[in-house]
C-alpha cells in the first residue's frame, strides 16, 4: 500500500516510521531542515516541498498513492492539500484539524476522515477518569502494540441497532469515542449504535480482525 503523508511533525513522523515497516511511504514535508532529518531517520521517500504548488503534487506522484495524511498544524493547508489529492483521484483521504467545528464542513467536501487530537486525548483522559482500566492495560503491555483505530457501524452489522454492552468487544479493547458527524460522544455501555457512526478504539493489533467482523457489514 502506497501512502502519503503531508507534515512529518510529531505525528506525522511518528506514524512515517511505524507504516514504513510494511508499506510504501511518501512524506512531503515543507521545512528543509526537518525533510533531511527525516531522510536519516525513516525509510521513506521524502520530498521537500510546499504541498499546494502543483509541481510537489507531480513530484511526489501523489495520484499513485492509496491513501492520503494531511497531518500539517494548519487546516487551511490540509484542506487544500486533501482537495488537491481528491482531483488526482486518491480513493482515501485522511486530514488532522485543530477546530473540531470544521469537521463537517470537511465531511462535505469528500474528506470523510478528519481527526482532532485534542479531543481524542480529552476523551482518552476523560475514560481513564471514569474507570475504563482497558486502557491502562493496553498502553502497557509489552506483547501487544495498542493503536487508535476508527471503524463506521455498517448497515447490516452486528453492531446496527446495538448497545456496547450487548456486544462482545474484546477485552483489550477500549472504546474511546463515538462521532456522528461533527459531534464526539464518551461512550457508555447502553449507547446504541446506529448506521454512519464511527467508533475510535484504542486496540491491539490482533483485536482488528474481530472489530471489524461486528462493526462492517456481516460477512457470515
């Protein structure tokens, strides 16, 4: 799988370096300092380049890419550069924003998956507050590696119609967030799941699998 990313700062260089293990990985990153350091850092192509100016687009072959970051501090500049990878025909396409009110506006324009790191670790926070020991076990376990994980309730899922409590969520497996379009919900275990909501888990790798047999479409 080819990916792009776009802003290699804490995440965006953190995640580089976890993707590369198994795909091909693009980073374009404006600042010259920051694109040398992380060409003696990461195995991945990186390009110096500002991403709106259509020559780093072309350079980069962003059009050949699986999936799109913008995971830049600016919104503007995301938006833009996921709306330049949507005209190349990138069938994914992922964005970070700091305002969580641009959520739908970015919903709107195609770029379905937007992520606001403040409210994640508001929520992450907030449940270990309430009791969710779930997390406490995952982000300290030495055989597993736990990862933030969004998945949408499918019509036709096991989950479509369900409360949490009534599923069979692994139990290394935490539940951070539920968003339905731009709103952000703490779960409980009597919230009932509908079509188009998409939950954030925090999980390990071997949990996926199982996730995804409840919350996409039933395969069985």
């Amino acid at each position: 799988m080819r990916i792009v990313i776009v802003g290699a700062g804490r995440v965006g260089s953190h995640l580089a370096k976890s993707m590369a293990r198994k795909h091909e990985v693009v980073i374009i990153e404006a600042d010259e300092e920051r694109a040398r350091q992380l060409s003696l850092e990461i195995d991945a192509r990186i390009f110096r380049g500002d991403i709106t100016r259509i020559e780093t687009i072309k350079d980069a072959e962003v059009g050949k890419a699986d999936i799109f970051l913008a995971l830049t501090d600016h919104d503007e500049t995301n938006l833009l550069a996921c709306m330049l990878a949507k005209g190349k025909g990138v069938p994914r396409l992922m964005s970070r924003i700091s305002d969580p009110g641009l959520a739908e506006t970015f919903q709107q324009l195609g770029i379905e998956e937007s992520i606001c790191p403040e409210i994640v670790a508001s929520n992450v926070i907030e449940g270990m507050i309430s009791g969710y020991d779930v997390f406490s076990r995952i982000l300290s376990s030495r055989t597993s590696e736990g990862r933030l994980l969004t998945i949408a309730v499918q019509k036709g899922s096991k989950a479509q119609g369900k409360t949490l409590k009534e599923l069979y969520v692994p139990a290394t497996t935490a539940v951070v967030a539920i968003r339905e379009k731009d709103s952000f919900m703490i779960p409980h275990e009597d919230a009932v799941l509908v079509e188009g909501q998409s939950i954030l888990f925090l999980a390990p790798a071997r949990d996926v699998e199982r996730l995804r047999d409840i919350f996409e479409r039933d395969r069985e």
